[in-house]
C-alpha cells in the first residue's frame, strides 16, 4: 500500500519503528494531491506550508524521543464550513468568497493541539444544502472511483480527498447525511457524532439542532481515533454534552459474535438500486456469519423523515442565514441607495439557488399562521421517531441499513430535480432527526467501479460499542478495493 492510502494509526506505527518519516507521509500525499487535484477539485483553499511546519515538528519531537501522539504531524483536510483563523471559510458561497476566519473552531484547535498539519479547506454544497456538492459556488468535485459521477454531499470535498489519498483523513458536518452519504459514494469511512458529542463552535450554521461535525476516514480505526480528540463538552456551545469522552480505541476489536443488530421493518428496501440491495442483504448475512443476531424492529414514523427533515432544516436554515446581512461580514451589494437595498441586493448577488429556495420555505414554514402547522408539527413527529429510535435500543447493539438508495450518481443528474435530491437522503436523515451516531463503512461495489457502503446506526452517545460493531464488520468482510479512476 502506498503511504498516502495508508491509515493513520498504522503510519504512526510505522514511524515509531523508524520504518517511515512524518515528512516522507507528508510528501506522498502532497505529491498524489498536485497530481489529482487539477481533475477531482476537492479543494477551495491549499495550505502546504501548514502541512510543513507540522511534519517537521513531529519528526523533531521523534528525534528527540519525545512523546508523540498518533495525529502529530498527519496532513488533513477540513470542509471549509470550519473557521480556522486565517485561512478562508466560505462555506461553499459566494458571499463568503473573501471572508477570513479571525477565530478557530473548537473542534480543529482540539484537532491542533494534537499537532495535525493542514493541508487545505474542502470543497462543499453552498452552506452544507445538497447532496452532491454541485451546488458549491466555485464548481463540483468529481468522484475518484468514477469522475463523470458526484462524490456525494455536502462533505464532498473532504469525501474525495481521503478517498483519492489526497489527505490521510478529513473532518466534515452532517446535518441530513453530509459525512455518511459521500463516505458511502466515496469507498471510506465517515462517522457522524450523537448531536453534542463534538462542539460546533466555529462550524458555520445550517440547521443547529441537527448540525453535527465528525470525521471522514480510510478505515474505522482512524475514525475512533479523530472522534477521541474532537469530542467533548465546550462552554462555547451550550449543546455540546457534559458527558465523559470514552477511549474510542480501546473497544474496537470486541467482535460481532452475540451482538443484536436491528434492521427497521418500515425501511422500503424497494427504494434502492438492485445493487444497493443485494449488498445490503450480502452484509446482514455477513454480520450473521460472524455471530450477531438481526432483529427485525419497528421505527413506524420512518416514512415521514424526509418531510420533517425538509421543514426543520429549511426553517433553521433561514434563521441562521438572516446574518448574512451585507453588512457584518461576507460580501455587499456596490451601488446600493438605502438599507433595504443593501439587505437585498447583497443576499440577492450572494446566495445560489438552492440556498434562496431554503430561505424561503423556511421563511414561509415559520410565518404567522403557519408555525403551528408546519414547524410544531415537524417538532412532534421529530419526537416521535426518536422515542422509537430509544426503545428500539432497548432491544439491539445497532441499527443496519444501506447509506443510500444508489451508488454516486452522474454529474448533472439529479441537478434540475430537487424532489430527487431530497429522496436520496431517506436513509440518513433519521439519525439527526433522533440525534443519534450513525456510521458508513464501506461494503462492496456495484456497477462502473462505484462505491456502496453499509450504515449503522447506534444510541446515543455509544459511539464506543457502535464502532466497535463497525470495525468488526470491517475486519470480517475485508474489503479488497478496485482500481480508483486517477
Ligand atoms: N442533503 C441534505 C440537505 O441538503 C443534508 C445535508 C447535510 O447533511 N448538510 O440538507
């Protein structure tokens, strides 16, 4: 395996024996990143010289013998919804082409007191709303595994540079299935915290009460590592959990024999591609093989998820993004005559179409007279389904689905049907309407090289058993990965 496909945890065993360099790591993936970059445009923003300055500090502290932790030195990408003081932020939009973050986010200054090097800011849907990362305001990001097909959203940038070997490991947002679905189009890891597991200080809003930052990663063990450093509570987010932060590493390899893993009854497998179905069935005979259970289980209001989702978010979503006013931050209509036209023209130039189209159903679902309708109704369904998300827990470890009906769709395919877009999200939108982890691991190919993967879900804030059942599945299917296209 060459260094840049190679995991962290293992990279880092390698150069505590001497066997490699921090800055050999370093080199080959910056060369695989100059290399790719130029076709798959994962990237809005490079910081090489960052990458640098870490990766000589670890070697340093090695030759010195000092103690050094597994993330020292390891060059990573961030989704550029992430502040981190200094570089750019823009969120994918235009209308924060030029802003610079004048603070960090907790959740990269936890990731820098582990010493990572930072190689650059991903590429993503406008304010995290898509599935694809089309809708990014400086154009899409291709699929390694196939470059005619989208690497999934809104985490797509970050999704394909891991996957591509164009960083070792990445940190994206899942507010509606951003981190899982493109892990799942892109064959790697991705792992979405229980909501207040990881800060989201510093993380640009889209929907708070369903917004979560997690890791996207070459195997689950690296995954359980990056969550073990970002996790915990923050006095600057009044959500983030009071809660101990277990050792994620030390429960990884506990097995499947005796574990109960749910499939929901009310899930319509008929949704998905034949692909995508017979992987999933292969995967649940896999997980019986190795001794688990699979309990059939009841999560009734299931079929309403998308259409709870797609009030609540949008409803948010136009809370949030009354900031962008032209006048703290971002960008400002010239040639404007009054206040209002600042408002409206600078929103007007900044916003794409999709993120208008959210602002005003949002906007329309909270206005007088229809927030009892629209939004309280979306609040007591959300209740619903996760009071049957807890008792189902009650009865099993995990809950397995696919991640997607389809692997990675092509570019442009689903661009002029946002009905379509939406559908796609049915299997991982659950998991922030309940607020609980859920997991992509990759699980097996379908047709034109393209990627399919295996979600499970767990309760909250049981990160630590939900990836020890991921990496038991992992190690048992051991997954032989096909060419990439680049
Ligand atoms: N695709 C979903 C949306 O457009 C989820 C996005 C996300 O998780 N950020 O809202």
């Amino acid at each position: 395996m060459t260094l840049y496909q190679t995991p962290i945890h293992q990279l880092h065993q390698m150069r505590l024996k001497g066997e490699v360099s921090t800055q050999e790591i370093l080199d080959s993936v910056q060369a695989r990143l100059t290399a790719t970059e130029p076709a798959l445009k994962s990237f809005l923003e490079l910081t090489p010289e960052r990458a640098q300055v870490k990766a000589l500090e670890a070697d340093q502290a090695i030759a010195k013998g000092e103690k050094v932790g597994p993330l020292m030195g390891m060059p990573l990408a961030i989704k550029d919804i992430f502040n981190i003081k200094g570089t750019h932020t823009t969120c994918g939009s235009k209308y924060l082409e030029n802003y610079i973050s004048p603070y960090d986010a907790t959740a990269t200054l936890a990731l820098d007191k582990a010493g990572y090097g930072l190689l650059g800011k991903t590429n993503m849907d406008e304010f995290a709303m898509g599935s694809s990362t089309e809708r990014s305001a400086f154009g899409a990001t291709r699929n390694p595994w196939n470059l005619a097909h989208v690497p999934g959203g809104s985490s797509g940038g970050s999704a394909s540079a891991v996957a591509a070997g164009q960083a070792l490991a990445a940190l994206g947002t899942d507010t509606g299935g951003s981190i899982r679905q493109p892990a799942s189009f892109c064959g790697i890891v991705g792992l979405k915290p229980t909501y207040g597991r990881v800060s989201r200080w510093g993380m640009v809003a889209y929907a708070s009460s369903l917004d979560q930052g997690g890791p996207l990663t070459k195997d689950v063990t690296d995954a359980a590592l990056i969550l073990g450093q970002i996790a915990g509570a923050d006095p600057k987010d009044a959500t983030s959990a009071d809660r101990p932060v277990p050792d994620f590493m030390a429960h990884l390899e506990t097995g499947l024999k005796g574990k109960r893993i749910g499939v929901i009854r009310e899930l319509d497998l008929n949704q998905c591609n034949k692909e995508v179905a017979q992987c999933f069935e292969a995967n649940l005979a896999l997980l019986r093989e190795e001794g688990a259970e699979i309990v059939e289980l009841s999560i009734a209001n299931i079929p309403h998820a998308i259409a709870t989702y797609y009030v609540i978010a949008p409803c948010e979503a136009s809370s949030n993004l009354g900031r962008y006013d032209g006048i703290r931050y971002g960008l400002r209509a010239e040639n404007t005559h009054n206040l209002q036209e600042v408002y409206e023209e600078s929103r007007e130039q900044g916003f794409g179409p999709e993120v208008k189209l959210r602002i005003l159903l949002g906007t329309f679902a909270l206005s007088a007279g229809y927030y009892d309708a629209y939004y309280l109704k979306a609040q007591q369904v959300q209740n619903r389904i996760r009071a049957q998300y807890q008792a189902a827990f009650a009865q099993v470890d995990a809950i397995a689905s696919p991640v997607s009906p389809t692997t990675a769709f092509k570019l442009g395919e689903k661009m002029d049907d946002p009905l379509q877009m939406y559908l796609s999200d049915a299997f991982t939108i659950p998991a922030n309407l309940a607020g609980i982890p859920g997991i992509s691991v990759p699980a097996g190919f379908g047709a034109n090289n393209l990627p399919i993967g295996l979600q499970l879900l767990g309760k909250h804030f049981d990160e630590a058993r939900l990836l020890g059942i991921a990496r038991g599945f992992e190690r048992a299917l051991n997954l032989s990965l096909p060419n990439l296209a680049i």
